[in-house]
C-alpha cells in the first residue's frame, strides 16, 4: 500500500503585491514533506487492528487444528513458564485485566488443563498447569509453530523482525501514557 503524498497549493498573491511574491506564488505546487517525513495516513488505531484481524485469523485458523484458540495457547504458555502464579501476576505478565483472565482461564479449568488450588494463604490462589495441560500445550506449540514458519514464509523473516521490534519499541514508549482501560480483547 502506499502512502499518499500531500501537496500545498500556495495561496494566491493579493493583486496589489510586489512582482517577485506574485511570481512566487505562480510556481507549481511542491511536496509538503520528503516521503520519509509524510504524516501517517489514515488511522493507525483501524490498521493496527485490521493487521491483528487477519494475523489472528492465520493463526487460529492452524490452532484450531488442535482445538485451542490462539490465546489459550498463550495462557497455557504462560502458566507452563511462570507457574504456579498467582491470577493477579499472570494478569499483569500478560498485560490483561483481571476478569479477562479469569473468563479466559475457565475454559483452561474446565478442560483440566490448569488448576486454581490454594496459595500461602487461605484468601489466595495459585494457577498450575497439569500433566494434560503440558500435553496439550507441547500439540499446540507444534500449530502454533507452523504458523509462525508460514507467517515468516509470507511476509519474509526481515519484515517480521523488524515488526516485532517496532512493536516492543512502541509498547514502551506507550507505557508512559496514562493506565489504559481492557476492554476483554
């Protein structure tokens, strides 16, 4: 896709200005900017989202082949690294509000995949993955790792690189920004 350019027509010369302003002001309409210095066209918010859409949809797409959705893959992932954690930590690891977590950890519960058994304390809970929940990670790592290859096979290893450090270097700078509000997504 390519970026529009913008041009500024220059505005007309008043009748009564001197010759060289009028015969400035004749010239032909110049770029704006330089393309490396043209302001983004278009939403960033829709292509960000538009991009995700239809990443999201070639990766379910193979992890469906094991009955998992993209981000049960990811919670299991995440509990088989940092667990047994504490719902709250897990939430805050995977950058997602509490009851997120908690609607998307049930299907996880009621598979037996993960467990919530008793923390320290009797007001606490520990997430922990079980031997089938390890089984069913290890079959979606294999799905989630053909998509991935095909991805890179798509879009070329280069460019899927350079996405993923253009997205860590704007998380953190957007981590500056005022708490954001988790809208289940």
């Amino acid at each position: 896709m390519q970026a529009s350019k913008s041009f500024h027509a220059p505005p007309e010369a008043p009748a009564d200005a001197p010759a060289d302003i009028a015969a400035a002001d004749a010239a032909p309409a110049v770029p704006a900017a330089s393309p490396a210095t043209l302001l983004p066209q278009g939403c960033t918010n829709f292509k960000l989202r538009q991009l995700m859409r239809r990443v999201a949809s070639h990766y379910d797409t193979e992890m469906a082949q094991c009955g998992l959705k993209t981000t049960q893959y990811s919670l299991l992932s995440h509990v088989l690294r940092l667990g047994p954690i504490r719902p709250g930590d897990l939430a805050e690891a995977m950058k997602m509000d509490a009851s997120t977590l908690t609607r998307n950890l049930r299907p996880l519960v009621d598979a037996g995949w993960v467990t919530l058994e008793a923390g320290a304390d009797a007001r606490s809970r520990l997430v922990h993955i079980t031997d089938a929940g390890r089984s069913k990670r290890a079959e979606a790592q294999r799905h989630w790792k053909a998509a991935q290859l095909a991805l890179n096979e798509t879009l070329g290893v280069e460019r899927v690189a350079a996405l993923h450090a253009l997205v860590d270097d704007s998380l953190a700078l957007l981590a500056a920004l005022p708490a954001e509000v988790d809208h289940g997504e």
